[in-house]
C-alpha cells in the first residue's frame, strides 16, 4: 500500500469538492499514530461514495459539507468503541453535516432525490442544525434498500432478528407525544442487534408466541421524560421490557435466568397472584458476553431484593 503524508492525502481529489484526507482524516488515528487510509480498492468506493452522495449534497446547497467520519480502520474503530460490523470499515459510510443546514433537511433531499441504502440523523440538537450529524451507508452490490430510518415505515423494515425490528426496539409513545429524538447511532442499532439475538428471539422461538416489548432504546431525554433511572442500560441500548401475553412473567423470567446469557434480570412489578401478566420483565446484554453479570432481581411494591419471587 502506498505511504501517503497528509500532503499527498490532501492533494488526491475523489471529486470536485472532496479529497482523500477528507474522507480519511482521523484525531484518534492520528493521536495513537495508525494507518488510517484504505487500499486502492477501499479509495475507488470512497470516490463513489462522494461521487453519489457528498458531491451531489454539496452541489445542491452550495455550502461546505463538513465530513466527521469516513473510513475507519479495525483498530481505529474499536478505540472508538463502534459497532464491531460497521460499514465505515469497508468504506460504504460517512457521517456528515451541511453548514448552516438543518439535518432534517439534508435528509429530505437525500431521501428524495438520491440513491442509498442506509439514512439515518445521529444524535442531532432540538432544531436539527447545529449537533449531531447524518449518518449514511451505501452498497456497492446493486442492493440499496433506500431505508430512511427518519420514518416508522423504514424502521419496521429494519430487521434486528427474524421476529424483531428496529421500530419495536426504539418507538416510545412519550418520546413520539413530546417530539423527542429517539433513535440510536449506528454502533447503538448493533447493541439492540444483539440484545434481540441473544434474548428476546431466543425467547420468542422457545414460546412461539409475540413478545411484547413495551421500552427498548430511550434516548436520554425520553428516559428523563418517564422518569427512568439514570443510568438505565436502555439508554445504551442494552435492556428491553417485554411480556408474552399468556405466559406468567415470573414463569417467563425463571425460564430466562435458567437458560440465557443475560447481564441483568429484573421482575418487576408483578404484584397480582390473580393477574400472571401483571408486571414485566427486564432483561439486559452486554458485550463481550464475558462481561455479562447475570444478576437476578425482582423489584415490587416492597422494593428491591435478590432472586425472583
């Protein structure tokens, strides 16, 4: 691979307005002194990638489009604690903003007028402009799903498993009532990857029946809105609360803690003898699945104790 200086990155023009650095510019690399530029092969989609989607975006709105993540290699990528899959790895991502645009509305223009196969905002400020940033991905192989993750619609589609989607892990009614934000980044959508893999498919396989999530991922602002703990592991997109109607939820929890890897296991609330859906469960997974505690708990009218009961 060619040893380019950051004069040589500069100087390489992917298109008009872009340059490799741009698309390969990285603090962490940078600080921990790694390699940070891809093969030629890596280069050529980079190029396509502006070529598609960057170029186009800065023609329309004829203002600078401010790149914060490009291409990552593994070892950047996991000092950034990304998701272990991410497509910025294989040079089918970047995370951008427009200067001076609401985010909201450069993904109306993309959604609208370009091709793609992931669209999604991260993690963007009350008014869409100045925070957070658009995260999209691109595929190479003629396979673009064109999901606009901004919409109900695309996160149904979503798939996180066989039986589970994007939409029931992160729709909150709070959070749709007050207008708040509430959908992870691209390493958080992963972690709810995972939590649906290693917990509730397995869940709805043995029963055979829907599982019920009530709360998947909350955002800070809608844990705050319901009053959820601070340091809820939905906010990390870890825990899910989930009944299966019919099934006692102490029977379901004991069948959890028996036969799953779990980080936490609550029953909560389940108060009334007469009612074996009263109450739910709340589980959480962590990775790596080593540094799952297995802690189980039940927590009900008479407060928090070991065990379920």
């Amino acid at each position: 691979m060619e040893n380019y200086t950051i004069e040589k990155l500069k100087s390489r023009q992917l298109t008009k307005n872009f340059t490799l650095y741009e698309l390969t510019a990285s603090y962490t690399a940078r600080f921990h002194h790694l390699d940070n530029v891809p093969d030629e092969a890596g280069i050529s989609k980079l190029s396509t990638l502006c070529e598609k989607i960057l170029q186009p975006v800065r023609d329309y709105f004829k203002v600078p489009v401010i790149i914060r993540s490009g291409y990552r290699s593994a070892q950047v990528n996991t000092l950034l604690n990304e998701a272990p899959n991410s497509r910025h790895l294989v040079c089918e991502a970047v995370d951008f903003r427009v200067k001076g645009i609401k985010l909201a509305d450069v993904c109306s223009y993309i959604a609208d007028n370009l091709d793609f196969d992931l669209l999604q905002l991260e993690f963007p400020d009350n008014d869409n402009t100045k925070n957070g940033w658009v995260h999209i991905a691109y595929s190479f192989d003629d396979s673009n799903r064109r999901l606009n993750l901004q919409t109900y619609e695309a996160r149904r589609k979503y798939k996180l498993s066989a039986n589970f989607s994007l939409y029931e892990l992160t729709h909150s009614a709070t959070a749709e009532s007050r207008r708040i934000f509430n959908l992870p980044d691209e390493a958080g959508i992963e972690r709810l990857r995972q939590l649906c893999l290693n917990i509730l498919q397995p869940v709805r396989d043995h029963y055979g029946k829907p599982v019920n999530v009530s709360s998947g991922y909350r955002s800070r602002k809608t844990n705050t809105a319901i009053g959820g703990a601070r340091s809820s592991q939905h906010m990390k997109c870890e825990a899910a609360d989930y009944e299966i109607m019919g099934i006692s939820n102490l029977e379901l929890a004991n069948w959890v803690a028996q036969n799953l890897v779990y980080d936490q296991l609550i029953l909560e609330y389940h108060n009334n003898p007469s009612d074996p859906n009263s109450g739910w469960v709340h589980t959480s997974f962590v990775l790596p699945e080593k540094r799952n505690r297995r802690q189980i708990l039940t927590i009900n009218h008479r407060g928090t104790h070991l065990g379920l009961s």
